[in-house]
C-alpha cells in the first residue's frame, strides 16, 4: 500500500457517503455528449473548492484541473462524463427519467449506461484525496473531465482547444492514465500491455433509386431491395475476406427506408460500425465496404452511387508497455489476487488515446469491475457471463460499494507510480 492508498484509509469515513450521493445525483441526471453542462459545473466547482487552478469550457464543456506540488512528473488523470441517449431500464430508485434533445433536435431519452458517471465520481475522490495529502507526492496534477466520448468528439475537441489556445496554460504530461468500468465481480481490476480496446469506424451510406408507387415496381429503381441485398453481403466481408485468425466486427444497426407500405422510396440508409485492431485490416474493411456497396447499386441500376459519410471514428488504445508495466507493479501491491491480466484485447472502443497519440505522451488505460461478485462467479461457472448486462445496455448498473472504493484505490495506485517516486511512502 502506498502513500496515497494509505491516506485514502484514513480518510473521513463520510467520504464514500459523500462520494456516493455524488454519484447517484449524476446517475439521475445524465448529459448527452457534448451537452454536459450541470456535469462540468458540479465537477469544477468542486475542483475549485479544493485549491485546484480550473478552466471550464475547453473543447465546448470539458474541465482542465491544475495543482502545482513541486518538482517532479506531470500526471494527466481522465474522466469522461457523457451519458446516452437510451432509457434507463434498471429499477433503481436513482434511476434517470431525463431526456433531452439531441445533436439532430429529436427528443431522447438519457441514460448512464456506460458508467461514465462512476468515472467522474471516481475523479473527484481522487482528487480530494491527492490535494488533501500534498507531502505524501510531489510534481504537477492535471485532471481532465472530457465531455463527448461516446461520440468520438470530446477528446479530439479539447485536444484541438488546447493546442490552439492554449499557449502554455496547461503543462504537457508525461503520463496519461485513465480507468473504464466495466463487467467484472467488484473489487477486481483488469488490465492489458500494448493493444487494449479496437479502433472502430461508424459510417453512414446512403443508397440511391427512384421512387414508385407499390402496384407499378417496374417504374421503380427499389433502394430497399438494394439495401437488403447489400446488407447480407457486407456480411461477408469479416467471413470471407479476413482471415479467421484476425479480429474483426462489421455491424449494421440501422437500416432505414421508406414511409409506408406501398411506396417504392427514393433512397434508404445503412448505418454501420467496424472494429478493427491494426491498420491494414481497417483499410481493408472500409475499401471492401465501398465496393460492396457501389457493386449493389450497379447492379440494381441505380443512376447515383452511393453517398458515404463518416460519423465517428475511434483509433486503437494501445498501452505503453513501459508505463503498463510500472502500473502493473504498483497495481500487484495493492490488489494482488484481484488484480487480473486481460488475455486479449477488448473489442469496445475509447477516445482516451487521442490525447496520448496527439502529444507522442505515453498512456496507460485499465479496467475496474462492476458486476456483484456472487452474480459473477455464479455467471462464470453456468457460463452465462455474456448475460450480465453489459456497457450500453439499458440494465447497465454497477454495483456501487465496492466498485467507488477500487476505482479510487486504483487510480492512486497507478498516479503514485509516479508523483510518489520521489517521495517516502
């Protein structure tokens, strides 16, 4: 156990309290992407509070915290704070009933169904501790709540905020660390050296043909029949064209034609997605995708190709496997037989690495677990893991005590890797 993990042990108990109706207020009140304005006050307000330098507003809602303690390392820690448009489906008596207008001005529900209000509870712990706790490390803080990752927006945008206007006002890290909950039995924390989290492609395709009336198809060029025909063959692109000893998702989860029943429309849209884990094979997918797609609207007569337009993209998290490896020990310390090495990488994706591959500054993401450990190990043992309501599904709830105790426990953990280096434990 280290400095910090000790001061977090004696801290006030009422701090996990505190800590956790933080937590059930952000549940109860989800923000979409880019919208996360009530979030960001909450979070900079109490960052002020604490004596940390607070910039609001960079990349549209994001928060920049700064605490100066001396010589020694720069540490950027990251919390997204995003919520979903989805209803929430959990029972809890915290559960949101919020909805808001989304980016296209349609009426959504709004949920946490990825965790990202136990990150940004997280943060605020650990930022609580760390200012209270100034002579057990010593170097330069700097604590970012990202607004807009579950749209591949948030990170990039401060990025770009940053290094256009930033001009010296934030120090650059030298270490950038950043946690996910996720399935797993409480208590647990999961991590991988090297390639983590997949890079994804969502893209957008819209199919051209001419609209008919229902009696009279042979005046019609059917954008459904060429929809549904290129819709089976993208599927063949992962079984057929890569090879099965390489990783990859295609996934369509919109098609979208028509008004009514017996009108031929004009057009129909395919929204699909892709996760990729190297560079070639992502190239490879996005040019079989377009001559699919080209090959279906010829082949149906279509008399304008296909329109294609990128909705988000999400590069590979790849760990520094230096830096991996020194959270890696520290971790082994604090958690020994609950601290698990992921056997491969995880086919969900992140903007965390955007701030790393921008500045060339190493980075180091993991996993904390969520999921009730009795439910876990029962679900491992019938081998109905794949059961448990996962990330992005509308039952998503962690389980709140352990998983708030181990989050902050780990993000201490691997940020006194180095604030503490140079310090006495």
């Amino acid at each position: 156990m280290n400095a910090l993990t000790q001061a977090l042990e004696r801290a006030d108990p009422a701090l996990m309290g505190e800590l956790e109706a933080i937590y059930k207020d952000l549940h109860q009140h989800p923000e979409l992407s880019m919208q996360e304005v009530r979030t960001a006050a909450i979070a900079a307000d109490a960052m002020q509070a604490l004596g940390y330098e607070v910039t609001r507003e960079v990349g549209v809602t994001g928060v920049v915290c700064v605490l100066r303690n001396g010589d020694g390392p720069t540490v950027m820690l990251r919390a997204d704070m995003d919520g979903l448009p989805m209803a929430e489906n959990t029972g809890l008596p915290y559960a949101s009933s919020v909805t808001a207008r989304d980016a296209d001005g349609v009426e959504v529900d709004v949920a946490h169904s990825c965790g990202h209000d136990m990150h940004v509870t997280w943060m605020l712990g650990a930022a609580r501790i760390l200012a209270g706790n100034r002579a057990a490390w010593s170097g330069t803080l700097l604590i970012v709540f990202q607004p807009g990752e579950e749209t591949a927006e948030g990170a990039n945008a401060m990025v770009r905020d940053w290094d256009e206007k930033g001009q010296g006002r934030f120090p650059r890290p030298d270490i950038i660390l950043g946690q996910h909950v996720m399935v797993g039995a409480a208590g647990s924390v999961f991590y991988r050296p090297g390639i983590t989290m997949s890079a994804a492609d969502s893209l957008k395709i819209k199919l051209f043909g001419r609209g008919s009336h229902g009696s009279q198809p042979q005046t019609s060029i059917d954008p459904v029949i060429m929809a549904a025909a290129t819709t089976l063959r993208l599927q063949t692109i992962v079984s057929r064209e890569i090879a099965p000893t390489v990783p990859a998702v295609l996934t369509i989860g919109s098609l979208q034609a028509g008004t009514k029943e017996n009108i031929i429309p004009d057009d129909a849209t395919i929204k699909l997605n892709m996760r990729t884990f190297d560079e070639e094979t992502r190239e490879h997918m996005l040019k079989s995708i377009r001559r699919i797609c080209c090959a279906e609207c010829d082949a149906s007569g279509a008399e304008r190709a296909p329109e294609f337009t990128t909705i988000n993209r999400y590069p590979l998290t790849e760990n520094d496997l230096a830096a991996t490896q020194t959270v890696a020990q520290a971790f082994a310390r604090q958690f020994d037989e609950n601290l698990l090495l992921a056997g491969s990488p995880v086919s969900a994706s992140e903007d965390f690495s955007v701030f790393g591959r921008s500045w060339g500054v190493p980075y180091v993401f993991w996993f904390v677990g969520g999921t009730d450990p009795e439910v876990y190990a029962r679900a491992r043992q019938d081998g109905t893991v794949n059961r448990i309501p996962s990330n992005h599904s509308p039952q998503f709830a962690p389980q709140i005590h352990p998983t708030l105790e181990t989050g902050l426990q780990a993000m201490l953990t691997a940020a006194s890797a180095w604030l503490c280096a140079g310090t006495a434990a």
